[in-house]
C-alpha cells in the first residue's frame, strides 16, 4: 500500500528533525561549543549536502 505524498513528507521532515537533534548534541558536548554554533554547523552541514546533491543531478542530466 503507498503512501500520500503529505505523509511521506512529513515522515521525512520528522527524520530530518531527529537527526539533527542528534547532531546537536554530538556538536555540543565539544568544549566552548553553545547550541547556536551547533545549529549553524548543521545548517552549513545542510547546505553543502544540498549542493553535492544538486551536482550529482546534474551530472545525471
């Protein structure tokens, strides 16, 4: 049985959250590291995934 697309998406969007929860507290148990630099190393960590991920589609093309 498939699943709507909302529900896949929101499957997704809860993983997301998840994992950087955990990757939060990874960052945060570094000396001298507070919650916003762990949150700004996550979203540069997501930014980079986003762009390797649209050079591989554009190789693909």
């Amino acid at each position: 049985m498939r699943q709507d697309p909302y529900t896949s998406l929101t499957m997704l969007r809860a993983a997301m959250v998840e994992e950087r929860r955990a990757l939060v507290q990874r960052i945060l148990k570094a000396p001298k590291v507070t919650l916003e630099h762990a949150e700004l190393i996550c979203y540069l960590q997501w930014a980079i995934e986003a762009v390797d991920g649209a050079r591989r589609d554009e190789i693909k093309e």
